[in-house]
C-alpha cells in the first residue's frame, strides 16, 4: 500500500468541536487556540459567523479573531454559512474564509434554511468578496457520504457541487462525513470520482467524524487515492446540532499520533498537541472521546518493576 510522506492536518476545533457545547467564554477560547498555534499545525479554524441566534456558542466570533495572538506560520479561517457573514469575517483580516452547504437538501434546509441552490448562490456571493479582498475561499460539502434524512447520497451530485465550487473560486474543496456514515470502500470510490473532476491545481481535502469509529479507517483509504489533507478536532469534540446522531470529529491528537507512527510526517509536535486536548477537556468540562488522553502514546510504556510491585 502507498501511503504520503506528508500530510497536512487542518484543526477545526474551536469551531467545529466546541459548536455542542455549552458558551465557552472568551478568554478561554483564546486560551486554546494560542495553546494550538505553538504546536506547529499550519491551519486553525477559530470560529464561525453564522447567526448568533443559529449557534448561540460563537456569539462572540468577532471578538476571537480580534483577540488571536497570531503565530504567523499558522492561518486562521472562520466560517461563514452566507454573504452576511463572509463580510464580518473579513472584517477581521482572516486568513482563509470557509463556507459550507450540504450534499443534500434535507439537510442544508435543516443546517442553513435554504436550498442547496440557495446557497450556492450566497457562495458565489461570499466567494466574491473574498476575491476581492485577496482572501482564499475553503469550501465544504456537508453529508456527503450520507444524509441522516435521505441516506446515500449519489456520487455525481457531489462531484456537481464540488466543480461548482471549482468554477466559482473556491481554492480547497473539503469533502465532509458529517454523521460519520463512510466506510473506506465508499472513500476510495467518492474521492477518487471527485479528484478526477477537478483540475489539477484545485486542493482537496477530507473531514471526518468518528461517530461509527470508522474515521480513521477513513484516513488510511483516503490516503491511498492519494488525499493528504484532513480535518480533526482536538480532544475528539465536534458534532452537528442538525444531524441527529452525529458525534465528535477524530481526535487531531490520535490523528497526529497513528500518522506518526506509521512514519508519516505531519510538522505537528504531539507532545504540545497533547496539553492542548487536556485543555479543550477543561474548558467543556466532561470527557472527551480522545483515545490518546486515555491510553497514552504508544511509546509511553509502564514500569514493569513498579507495576509488578504494586499487582503482583
């Protein structure tokens, strides 16, 4: 099997991990995502400007990017679901603008109250001004390996939305598992459809949940047809609060650590990475579904002779 020699690990979890949780203040957010830009991940997403009635937790999104003590090696995106939003978060000076509309209906109406059209429309709209402000445009497609409403979605409709998305100036497309419904056999089909659609200088990338435990399964199929960027969320947070069922994102820790392990360079220093997921276990104040948190790594070994003091 043919796997990269490096890859590219995008957090997401000031946004996307901490969008179930309780209002997490400020400072503490900050706290985290400085914590995360010293570990040597090159892109954080810190936050969405999508109506605050819609996602009570980033009512504050503007004072975030505002208060980011800014590692210039790392690139701070933030969402935003339409042209409203894109406005106020390029108000902030973000690095990359993301936007996000799902491969399904049911689900878009269910996440933004529009048609897919609709959206697409409001990226265009959105990606303009990006554009013009000189600002690179992220663009996610939700439930596009299932829908919690309409089940499987067809390959060609998302190959439609990703060369839409291509054509309208988006610069990454990320292909997203939103309730965790892929299987490996499905990744390699999907992506290697979608790849061959776009042109050669379009970035693609992967986001992954775990909520079958089947997200890093996920990541080794995507990397052998040959995907090297994938989204994670520290401490294995993250979820959608339209999708029932759907549960946190893989763990950028246990991400990082089975890459490394496998000798596949990520530029990501785990023993930084690790505080970070003890912190984001802090600030929500319940378990996270980390496994690295649990078990440790795979190079922490135990004392025999204390163990055996103390069991045998």
């Amino acid at each position: 099997m043919k796997y990269p020699e490096l890859v590219d690990v995008v957090e997401v979890g000031p946004r996307d991990g901490l969008q179930l949780e309780a209002f997490v203040p400020t400072e503490r957010k900050l706290e985290l995502i400085n914590l995360l830009s010293q570990t040597g991940l090159s892109r954080i997403e810190a936050t969405t400007f999508a109506p605050p009635k819609a996602v009570p937790p980033f009512r504050d999104a503007a004072e975030v990017m505002a208060g980011i003590t800014r590692n210039t090696a790392v690139k701070y995106m933030a969402l935003a679901p339409n042209a409203v939003g894109a406005q106020r978060a390029l108000a902030t000076n973000v690095d990359v603008l993301s936007f996000v509309l799902s491969a399904s209906e049911s689900h878009n109406q269910a996440n933004v109250r529009m048609s897919v059209a609709e959206s697409m429309r409001r990226f265009e709209a959105a990606a303009k001004m990006a554009r013009a402000a000189g600002v690179p445009v992220r663009a996610y497609i939700s439930t596009a390996f299932g829908c919690p409403f309409e089940g499987d979605v067809p390959v060609e409709r998302l190959v439609r939305i990703a060369k839409t998305y291509e054509d309208l100036g988006a610069s990454e497309v990320t292909v997203c598992d939103t309730t965790g419904m892929a299987n490996p056999r499905q990744v390699d089909n999907v992506m290697v459809e979608v790849m061959n659609a776009l042109r050669p200088g379009t970035a693609v990338a992967l986001h992954f949940h775990d909520t079958r435990a089947a997200g890093m399964a996920n990541v080794l199929a995507a990397m052998q047809v040959g995907v090297t960027t994938f989204d994670a969320s520290i401490g294995g947070l993250g979820g959608c609060p339209f999708a029932p069922g759907a549960t946190g994102n893989i763990a950028t820790e246990d991400l990082v650590h089975l890459l490394h392990e496998m000798g596949i360079e990520t530029g990501v220093d785990l023993d930084k990475l690790v505080p970070c997921a003890r912190l984001v276990r802090e600030l929500v104040g319940h378990e996270v579904p980390s496994h690295i948190l649990k078990a440790g790594k795979r190079c922490d070994l135990f004392d025999f002779a204390a163990w055996r003091a103390q069991h045998l």
